[in-house]
C-alpha cells in the first residue's frame, strides 16, 4: 500500500464519516477492500507491527463504528 493510497482512504473515510482512524484501522481497511475474506491470522501477517490481539481489536472497533460488517 503506497502513502497516497492510504491518504486518500482515510481522507474519504473522515470525510463521509468524522471518525478519525488510527494507522492500523486504515491498513485493516484498506486490506480488505483488496482481500474482503481475509481470517485474522492473515491480517496480523500482511500488516505490519500488527498483533492477532490488535486485530481482533481493532476488527471489532471498526464493527462498532459501523465500518465493516
């Protein structure tokens, strides 16, 4: 994922929604958009300084902020 990429997810994203995302919540994202059936276990491997634990954190941030379902 290039730097401009992820700005402008994150610009789209705040902008519909006034919710400021932390850096792995992007990355979580964006990585779904490309790989939508992607397990927890492949997050934590594709995202880089992410734990299992973060992610099923943040997966579930994400859900309460109606972002994924």
């Amino acid at each position: 994922m290039d730097r401009k990429t992820t700005q402008k997810t994150t610009q789209k994203t705040t902008q519909k929604t006034g919710i400021k995302l932390t850096k792995i919540q992007e990355d979580i994202l964006q990585y779904l958009q490309k790989n939508p059936q992607a397990s927890r276990k492949e997050l934590t491997e594709n995202i880089k300084s992410a734990t299992e634990h973060g992610i099923k954190y943040n997966l579930e941030r994400l859900k309460e902020l109606g972002l994924i379902l």
